[in-house]
C-alpha cells in the first residue's frame, strides 16, 4: 500500500512542478500596475514623446 501512495504522490507532484512552474513565470510576464506607473511616477517621458518638438505652430487656410 506504502508503494503505490508514493507512485500516486509522485505523479501528482510531475505533474504539480510543471504547472506551478509556467503559473510563476506567466505571472511575472504579466505587467502589472506598479511597472505600468513607474514611468509616470519617476516623472520621465516617454521616448516617442521626447522627440516631438516643444512647440507647435498651427496655420490656418481659407478658400475664397
């Protein structure tokens, strides 16, 4: 009886690992809210704004 509670244990602790295995790294994948917020709060911009001038000029058309 001892022997097949282990071999039963053993199985479910194979197939237990693997599980718990891709649960912790798509956990840490996954962004979070603190991550999402670091850069608003560290008060950087973003690369893609950075670039675009200070100021902008609007012009205006008219037909007639």
């Amino acid at each position: 009886m001892k022997d097949v509670a282990k071999t039963i244990l053993k199985y479910i602790i194979l197939a237990a690992v693997p599980v718990a295995i891709i649960m912790l790294a798509a956990h840490m994948l996954q962004p979070n809210a603190e991550r999402g917020d670091a850069m608003a709060l560290k008060g950087s911009i973003p690369p893609i704004d950075a670039a675009v001038p200070a100021q902008t000029e609007t012009a205006t058309f008219s037909l007639g």
